[in-house]
C-alpha cells in the first residue's frame, strides 16, 4: 500500500512536447471536500483506502496542490460531433497530470475534468458540475463491475464554486483513471491538419505503448487498427446487451483502448426501448440506442480515413468488415448467456429478436426480466413473467420455444442453470433516476446516498439485503428524465 506521496510518475504523454498537449495548471476549486471516492480504483494505483478521508487526497483532487513530478497537460485533438467534422477540440476542461506506474507496472492516466480553462476551451468555462462528476463516477465504476470495458474514476471532489450551466450548480471535480486518454480524434486532428511527422509520432506512441502485440506482426499499424475494430466490436455488443446507451458517440469521445469514455448524458435502459435516445439534444436520434451499432462502424471509418497514410484503403476496408460480424457474434453469445443457454443453435438469433419484440410493444423492465427468467425453472419463471406483456399470447408462444430450447440446452440441473443466469443478469444497475437521487442528496450536502448507490453498484450480480430498493422499476416521476447535455 502506497501514500499519496508514493506514486511514481512516468509522463510519457507529456514527453511527446508542445504540439501534442500545453502545460496548463489546474485551477483550484474553492473549500473542497470529498464525496465519494472508489476503493477498487484506489487499489489501481496500489493506494491505502483510507487516504481519501485526508485533507490532502481533496486538496490533490480539486487543483490545490501537485505533485512535483505531475506534469499536468491539456491535450490537442478534434473529432466528428455529430457527423460533422470539427477541426479543434482538445481538453477544455480536463488535465491529464500526468501517468503514474502501480507496483504491477500497469501505466495509469491520472484525469482531473473540470480542472479549469485551457488553451482549448473554446467558449466554456473549464469547470464540471457536482451533477454530471457524479454521474460520471457512478457509471464508471457501475460498468466495470458489470464487465464492461470503462474509463474508471477514482474519486469526485465537490466544493463551494458557483458555476453556471441552465441555473446556478458547484464545480467538482472526478479524476478519471485510463491506461490512455488517446481518442480516435487525436489521429483525426494530425491528418487533417496535415502534420505527418508528428501523426507518425503519435501513432509510433499508441503502437509501442498500448498495441506492443501488434509490432511482432508483419502489418504494425493494421494489427493496430484490426485490433482496435475488434475491441469496440465487443464493446458495443456489451453496450446492447447490457442496455447501455452512451449519448454522445462523437469520434472525440471514442477511446482507441476500445473502452467506455466521455460520460455525458448516458444511460441504462429501463424499459426496453431500441429506439430509445438519451441526449436530449440529439433530435434526430442520431445516438439512439439501436444506433450505437452503426455508429461504432462509423466512427471506426471515421479513424481509419486518418490512418490513411500508414496502412492501404483496401485493407483498412477489409478490417473495417470485420467490425459487425464479430458485433453480432458478440452479442449473440452474451444475450445467450443472459437467457442461460450454453449451447448454440440457429434459430437462437430469432428467439432473441422476437423476446426484445415483445418487450419493446410493451415496455418491460430489460434488467428486471433477464434476472427474474433465471430465479427459479423456466417453466415457472416464464408463467410468473407473463403478466408484464400486453400481447399475451405472443410471449406464451414464445415462452413455448423457450422452455423447449432450455430443455435441449443441456443436462445440468435448474439450480445451476438459475446461478449460471444470475452471473451475468444484474439485480442492480445504474438508472437514472436513482443517480438523480443521489445526486439531489449531494447537491444539499449529503453524500450519504452516493456512497451507498456506489457500494451497491460495485456488485450489480449479487442480492444485497437489505437494498431492494435499488432494484425497483422507477417511480413515475423517474422513468423519462430528461439528461441534459450540459456538464
Ligand atoms: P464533451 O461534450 O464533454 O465530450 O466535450 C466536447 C468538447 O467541449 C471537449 O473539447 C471539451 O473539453 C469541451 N468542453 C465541454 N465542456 C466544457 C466547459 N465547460 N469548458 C470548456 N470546455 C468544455
Ligand atoms: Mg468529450
């Protein structure tokens, strides 16, 4: 176990200079204080637990104080938002202090949004509200724990600083932790800018640093670009299966680890909706859940154009049809697991299909279903299900098909099959209106509620006494927030 005064630096960002990333030092937030920080994130860096009650882990985390070996950085790059090609973006309000290595020499960003203005913030102020840094944290940490690859967050400092989003809110804080806050616009801003050495610099850095598999092969830089298709084909069947929507899929928030990053205005579904969007300024549902498959295409073309002039048209073309076969087969085998079976069978696909079918017509709880079909036999579990579908006779018909395909599956008895379900079927996830509590809690000084939807998050598999209410279906009030996009 480390204290705060024990991480050791190693800024290799930093190191590539000027053209890649400016020294900006972070802004202090006034009278800061701790509201939540993540036990299992503190861990990533080899750090005591109980650090992040002392006055110095706030101070650290809100821009008071620095570490001499920190080398805080905002970053330069630019991204398609929304389709449309917008030549600079860069961190306007984040700071990547710098890279500390943990005793298993695993290299992590330290992150801190809403550090203040920089050369990149445009028009915007720097900062981040309390609301979407606790967003942000929760959801970092809830999709990790449901095995969905993410940017993590270690902790969200809040403070007294007013800042102005639609009414008066205060600036915080979240310190995210990634292995790399390169994103797919950071290769588009060096193309386009026509910067080939430093675009060569920068793709030298990812390969060696972050795809060293890929320099054994023969092609370096098309491995890397195969292997980054492949990972955010997986990520985005995890994102459906799990019913996750992002919101905000502009190539700038496109990780080129193939991880979950830039939480805006995400999130789970609650009902089953495929047409569902998120972000209340994506009017033409862009960004719509069901999208997010195309979009994952997209935004890989969108990369593999600014990696034209290391690898040939032709195969970046025969990558990028890598990218939804293996989507499908991803996600075919997780919604498999999420209905029990181990086997595979070829109608499979339409038995999936036709359940969202009929959850989609009438708006069952996606979470809530998948755990309760694996409480107890099919048998029962379907005959106890029936009743949330409206088209009755349709979900018996498929019931029927179901029971029958549990039957062929295999030969390993209910109860395993029922452990098996509830491995990969959560009881708790992170909806929205129970971040809304929390965050209305935090907003008037109690952290309380945070810190409990954050412990409980942590194990989304395992029933909790004690917390049923965290695996309830919103109340009316909850079930069609309106997420604003500002943060
Ligand atoms: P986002 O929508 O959070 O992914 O941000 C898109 C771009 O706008 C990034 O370049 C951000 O750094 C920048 N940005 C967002 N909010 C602010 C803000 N309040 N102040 C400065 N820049 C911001
Ligand atoms: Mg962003």
């Amino acid at each position: 176990m480390k204290a705060l005064d024990e991480l050791t630096f190693d800024n290799r960002f930093a190191r590539l200079g000027d053209a890649f990333s400016t020294h900006v030092l972070p802004e202090p937030l006034d009278e800061p204080r701790l509201v939540v920080a993540s036990n299992a994130a503190m861990a990533l860096l080899d750090l005591d637990p109980a650090v992040a009650e002392t006055p110095v882990f706030a101070e650290l985390f809100s821009g008071h104080k620095l570490w001499a070996e920190a080398q805080p950085r905002a970053m330069v790059y630019s991204g398609h938002q929304f389709g449309s090609y917008n030549p600079q973006l860069g961190d306007g309000r984040g700071l990547l202090l710098g890279e500390v290595y943990n005793e298993a020499f695993e290299h992590w960003d330290l992150h801190l949004k809403g550090a203040g203005q920089t050369p990149y913030s445009r028009m915007g102020d720097g900062r981040a509200v309390l609301r979407s840094s606790i967003r942000e944290f929760l959801a970092s940490e809830a999709l990790h724990a449901l095995g969905i690859p993410s940017s993590r967050a270690l902790c969200v400092i809040g403070s007294s600083t007013p800042v102005w989003r639609e009414k008066q809110e205060r600036g915080a804080m979240v310190l995210r932790l990634a292995h790399s806050h390169i994103r797919f616009g950071h290769f588009e801003y060096f193309y386009y800018t026509k910067k080939p050495e430093q675009q060569k610099e920068l793709a030298e850095h990812v390969l060696s640093l972050h795809f060293p598999e890929c320099m054994e092969q023969p092609e370096p830089y098309l491995a890397m670009f195969r292997e980054i298709v492949e990972r955010n084909a997986e990520l985005i069947a995890k994102w459906q299966t799990y019913g996750f929507c992002h919101g905000v899929m502009n190539t700038d928030n496109m990780s080129i680890l193939g991880i979950t990053f830039d939480f805006g205005p995400f999130a789970f579904l609650d009902d089953f909706d495929a047409h569902f969007i998120c972000n209340h300024s994506d009017h033409e549902g862009r960004y719509s859940f069901s999208n997010q498959v195309p979009i994952g295409q997209w935004n890989l073309s969108a990369l593999a154009q600014a990696l034209t002039p290391f690898i040939s048209v032709e195969a970046l073309k025969e990558a990028l049809g890598l990218y939804l076969p293996l989507y499908q087969a991803n996600y075919l085998d997780l919604m498999r697991r999420r209905l029990g079976l181990t086997t595979a069978e070829d109608d499979d696909q339409k038995l999936v299909e036709r359940l969202l079918q009929l959850m989609q017509n009438s708006a069952v709880d996606y979470t809530l279903f998948f755990r309760r079909l694996g409480d107890e036999s099919a048998a029962l579990a379907v005959a106890r299900l029936r009743d949330d579908f409206v088209d009755i006779a349709g979900f018996d018909a498929w019931a029927e098909q179901y029971t029958a395909r549990v039957a062929r599956d295999s030969d390993d008895n209910e109860e395993q099959r029922c452990e098996r379900m509830h491995a990969v079927n959560p009881l708790y996830i992170l909806r929205n209106y129970l971040a809304q509590n929390a965050i209305t809690a935090a907003e008037s000084g109690d952290y309380s509620e945070v810190r409990r939807l954050h412990e409980v998050l942590t194990r989304p598999f395992e029933e909790q006494p004690g917390m049923e209410q965290y695996a309830q279906r919103p109340p009316d009030w909850g079930k069609h927030l309106e997420i604003s996009c500002s943060s």
